[in-house]
C-alpha cells in the first residue's frame, strides 16, 4: 500500500487502488480519471421502514412496564432540579417538594399532558429540501456527536481541533445517508467555550444545509443557536416559532434526576416552537437497575416526566422519546453497547414509545477502541436493534468510538457503507410480471446461465446495490492491488470524499447577517464559564 502522504491537516495520495496505481505513476503512465468516491451513492430520499416492528415483549409486558413507570412517578417521583421547571409543575397541580425539588405526578395527569404531543412532525432547516419527517415509518441517520476526541489512522487519537470538527462535518455533508446533524460530530477544543457554540454553529449552518441540533446547556447557547437558525433559514420570529425547523437533546441524570441546564435549555425551545428529544441515560447495572425490564420501566418514568413537563410549557410540543438503555461490563464497570441487551432495550423502547404515540430515539454505539472487527459487530447489533425497533432518529450513526469518547474517520466511512445497505434494504421489492422471470427462467432452462440472457443483460447495471467501500475481487486480484484491508480504505475515501466535497450555497446577506450575530455575541461575551 502506498505511504500516507500527512502535511498538517491536509489531504493524502492514497488511493484506494492501493500499490498498484502507485507502480503504474512510477513508471511515467497515467492512472485513469479517478471517479468521484460518492458518484454512486444512494439518493437523498425519505426513507421509511419497510418491515413491521420487532416486539420482543407481548401487550401484557408492556402494560407492566407502564404500570411500573406510572408507579414510579407516583410514589418514588422525580427531581428536577429547576425552580422554573418546579413552577411550571406545582401551578399544573404536581406533588412538588420544594426543598428537595422531588416531583410526584399523578398518573392521568402525565397520561392527559403526553397525549398533546404529536406523534408526527417535521423539520425544516435552511434548505427546504432537507427536511425530515420524524414519526410513523420514517427514520433518519445523524453522525457521532459530543465526543471529546477524534482519530484516524495517520495522526492516531487526539483532542478534537475545529479543522476536525470541519472536517467531519463536511463528510456528513457529502453522504446522502447522513440526513440530520446530531450535534457536534467531536468537540472543537481549540474554540474557548464561552464562544464555542458560536463558531460551532457558523461551520454547521455554512458547511452543511441538513436539520441542526443545538446543546441545552444554559440559556445563552441555546438562546443564540435559536436565533442563529432563524437568521439563517431567512425567518422572521413568527414564522420561526411556528414549526420546528431545530431540536435539541437532553439526557436525565439517571437515576431520577433532571439538571438545570438541560431542563432549562428544553423549556426554551419548547416556548419558542422547537422539537426536544428526552434520552434518559440509563445504563443497566450502573445507573438502572441490573435487569432490562427495570432499566427501561426507569428510562420510561423519566422520560415521560419531561414530557409532561414541556407539554404544560407549551402544549403540542414536539418531543421524542429517547432510549439510550444499554448495560455495563460487571467486571469493570466501563459502559457495553451494542450488547444483546441494548437490542432488546431498543426493541421494548420502540413499543412504549408506540404506546404513547410519540417518535423514538436510538443511537449507533459501539465500546470498541479502534476501527476493528469489534466495531463494526457492536455497532450492527445497535444498528439492529435501533432499525428493528423502529427509531425515527439514530444519533451517532456514523463515527462513534470507544463508547463516544471518540469520533473516527475511518469508522464514519465504514459506518456510512453500512447505513446505505440499511436504507437500500428498506426499498420496497418490486413484483411484477418482468420481475418474476419467468421467461427468463424459459429461455435459460436446466443447461444454460443468466449471465447472457436478455433478461439480465437488460438489467445488470442497476440490478443489485453497489457498494461504496466493499472489496469483491478475489484474493489474487486483492493481493496483487495491494492487499489494503477496509479500514485502510476507508482511509483513502474519507480524504477522497474530503477533497470533493463540494460546500451548500448560503445567500451573502444571510451569510453577512450571521457574521454580525456572532460577532456582535462574541463581543458581548458570549455563554459565561468557569474558567
């Protein structure tokens, strides 16, 4: 395989012909036109399930586990640790101890205020064209987020620098399979996070034109995304505030906690019209109890508590139902996913968010260290399990490592060959007359092949998926194109696809209108820290 050609941030000759393009340079030949990494790749579409639910658990299991969250929120309640949040609940008629901040809710009432969220619903971002459905048979892919380092295999692991965060934006950009940002595909260290959001928000607005998620970490920063997304979709804040065109995610303290930041970020989106997804962070021997059906009956009461918060916020607002149970290796503590477990978690998550008719949320994950085997198996085992159980949005579809403390570029290529087979799977199979072949079969009889019937020379083009990253030679030929392994050509492509990724237009006096903003927030300060 040819050496890796690093120069600062900048992009490498390797190509995924490997040693024997690089032979044919040597000698003074020209290689052909290299094709664009991405020419064949799966259309943007709206994809929708096409198989029917897995129900690991009958009607009768799932009205245990709802009795058991009810009783829960009933009897053992929930703290929120918001005073505005607390306000809201006690005027709605909550149970509300205010000096421990534990919430009680009766269970018609929870019942009574989740029935106003909408079990459907779109998102609009800057280009209409990307929006998304979420609900129903509708399901939607977003890159890794949140992690605090990056890695590929020229420069190894390492802190996440804004060129990364860029970078991996540009790749989610470029695949048709990625339709949703989930947030910050690795955090931009080198930004001081006071200003952070702001430039962060500038690079996912400019560089991609897909649906946006903004942080609930305190008011600023989800206040300024907000507007930043108003100024860029051209809106004024009526038509702003009148469907989603953003969401933000937060995750409950589990157990039975929810902070003030993260409740006080949801209370604001929910004001101003926002989608909220409510992830409950349970993770089963850890932070839930040991057994599946307790982790969830514990992820559904606290879920369902913010809920019902942001229902009496603004009634109708549009949430989704968060599921994130997986379990913890016993041994030594350090969080499992892609377990037999976070399958049946994600599979009994998709029936009580179906009970209560709203959207689910999953996640690809995976607690691998490098780009291997044990990567891929874990994250096809989430992937099952999200896709099986119908997840409308699937955060860290594409790049997630080490239990999301990194984001990979080799993995986000492998990923996305995997997300393509996902969405071609969930094409409908076409049964007509000419598809059944039965002249074909005819004319080929018991003594002759496919390979030069009409049939097949009609159709071989489009007949089956191509893959963008799979290597189908034989050994021979492999070996002799220089023996480069998936992750070593998921190497080249991720620069290929860097080097022809192609940036989404923005109106110039947009453009200009969100500098000032976020000039105008940097001179002012910004969020404020603690450092």
């Amino acid at each position: 395989m040819s050496e890796s050609n690093i120069e600062g941030d900048g992009a490498t000759e390797l190509t995924l012909d490997g040693e024997k393009r690089s032979r044919r340079r040597r000698r003074g030949g020209e290689a052909a036109p290299k094709k664009p990494f991405l020419a064949e790749q799966l259309p943007w579409h709206a994809a929708t399930y096409l198989d029917d639910p897995t129900q690991p658990i009958d009607p009768d299991g799932v009205e245990a586990i709802h009795d058991a969250s009810m009783r829960v929120l009933e009897e053992i309640g929930i703290l929120f640790l918001n005073d505005d949040a607390l306000k809201v609940l006690d005027v709605a008629g909550c149970d509300v101890d205010w000096d421990s901040k534990r919430v009680r809710m009766d269970r018609d009432f929870v019942m009574e205020a989740v029935s106003h969220a909408p079990s459907q619903f779109t998102i609009t971002p800057r280009n209409p064209e990307r929006q998304i459905t979420v609900g129903g048979r509708h399901f939607h892919f977003g890159q890794v987020a949140s992690a605090p380092n990056v890695m590929d295999l020229d420069r190894g692991r390492r802190v996440g620098t804004r060129r990364d965060f860029q970078d991996l934006l540009r790749l989610s950009q470029a695949y048709n399979c990625i339709t949703m940002n989930s947030g910050y595909p690795v955090e931009p260290i080198d930004i001081h996070a006071s200003t952070r959001h702001l430039d962060a928000h500038y690079d996912i607005l400019t560089l991609t034109d897909k649906v946006l998620h903004a942080y609930s970490l305190g008011p600023e920063r989800i206040e300024d995304v907000m507007e930043m997304t108003r100024i860029a979709a051209g809106l004024n804040k009526d038509e702003f505030e009148a469907r989603p065109h953003m969401y933000t995610n937060i995750n409950s303290s589990s157990p039975l906690k929810h902070d003030w930041p993260m409740l006080d970020g949801a209370m604001r989106a929910a004001r101003r019209g926002q989608a909220v997804v409510i992830s409950p962070f349970t993770l089963a021997g850890a932070m839930a109890p040991v057994t599946i059906a307790g982790a969830v009956t514990q992820q559904n009461a606290e879920g369902l508590a913010a809920i019902a918060l942001l229902q009496h916020v603004r009634k109708g607002t549009p949430v989704v139902y968060g599921a994130f149970t997986s379990n913890v290796d016993m041994k030594t503590g350090a969080p499992a996913f892609g377990t037999p477990e976070y399958v049946r978690a994600m599979q009994m998550s998709g029936q009580m968010a179906r009970r209560y008719g709203v959207p689910l949320r999953a996640s690809n994950a995976n607690a691998s260290n490098a780009p291997d085997a044990q990567a891929m198996w874990e994250s096809v085992f989430s992937l099952q399990g999200a896709c099986s159980g119908h997840a409308n949005i699937i955060y860290h579809a594409a790049g997630w490592m080490e239990g999301g403390l990194s984001a990979s570029f080799e993995k986000f290529i492998i990923d996305c060959e995997t997300l393509q087979q996902i969405l071609y799977t969930n094409q409908p199979v076409p049964i007509s007359a000419d598809d059944l072949a039965v002249e074909a079969i005819a004319e080929v009889g018991p003594f002759g092949h496919f390979f030069g019937a009409d049939h097949t020379q009609s159709r071989y083009r489009d007949a089956f998926y191509a893959p963008l990253l799979s290597d189908w030679r034989n050994y021979e030929a492999w070996e002799e194109a220089g023996a480069v392994w998936t992750h070593q050509r998921a190497n080249a492509a991720w620069k290929q696809v860097l080097a022809e990724y192609e940036q989404p237009p923005i109106d110039p006096a947009i453009d200009e209108e969100l500098c000032a903003f976020v000039d105008r927030r940097r001179a002012e300060g910004g969020a404020p820290t603690d450092f």
